[in-house]
C-alpha cells in the first residue's frame, strides 16, 4: 500500500491556498473606496489572479483522481469534478474581457454552487474516513490497525 503523498497533491494545495490570498486581499480591499488604478491592483488583479489558482487547483485535483480515464462512480470523482468547475467560473467572472455584468455575476453563482455542492459532498467523504478530499488521495487509502482504538 502506497501512503506517499505525490507533488501534484502538493502543487494542487499551493494553487488552493495561493488562490485564497489573493481572492482575500481582493474582498478585503474592495470595502475601502480606492482610487482606480489602486483598485485594479488591489481588487481586479487579484481576483483574476486568485480564480486562475483556483482553476489550477482544480486540474490537479482532475489528474489526481484520474477523471478523465475513469466512470463517475465514487464521491471523490464528483468532488474534482465540482472544484474544477467553481474554480473555472470564479476564474471566468473575473476576466472582463470575456464576461461582463449579469454573465459575470451567473458564472460566479454558478462558481460559488459548485463549490458548496462539492464541499457538501466532501462532508459525506469524511463521514466515511475519507479524510484526504480530492487532493490527498493516500490519506483516503490508509487504514486504522487492529489494535488502535477511538
């Protein structure tokens, strides 16, 4: 039994985390009324930047959980699969060159459901001792001994 945890597990964590800071600074800084091109820095950018990292974390997830070689069968599948697609929406709602007003604001709704099914779903995985998600599939893997206890 391989426990090992593979670098695309790590790269896809770093992608999930680094998409947080900067969807962070962007939230945090769009309370404040700042000059435009302060706000293209501190709010525009970063969302673009944070929804491309999120879209790579969800990738990595894809590749991870072999989606596209196997049959929709278990919940970790449909987990990747929901990540990839709230990762693609949130990258897309950012870019206005592609989306603009109510297409924008559908597509990060859509982002936003995807993400939250996928984390309901998620529930359900660590219900089952599934601990490791989409993204540490060796911890899904492990077993408790016969002599550990609860």
């Amino acid at each position: 039994l391989d426990l090992r945890v593979e670098w695309y597990s790590v790269v896809g964590a770093w992608s999930y985390l680094g998409g947080v800071v900067f969807y962070s600074i962007a939230q945090i800084s769009d309370l404040f009324d700042l000059r435009p091109d302060s706000h293209s820095l501190l709010v525009e950018w970063p969302y673009i930047h944070g929804g491309f990292l999120f879209a790579v974390g969800g990738c990595f997830e894809l590749v991870i959980n072999r989606v596209f070689t196997s049959p929709p069968t278990c919940f970790v599948w449909w987990v990747s699969v929901l990540n990839f697609a709230g990762g693609v929406c949130f990258w897309l709602s950012s870019l206005p060159s592609i989306m603009e007003g109510a297409l924008a604001a559908n597509t990060g709704i859509f982002g936003t459901a995807s993400y939250l099914i996928g984390s309901l779903v998620t529930l359900w995985m660590w219900r089952g001792e599934q601990f490791g998600g989409a993204l540490i599939p060796a911890m899904n893997r492990a077993q408790r001994g016969a002599d550990t206890s609860l």
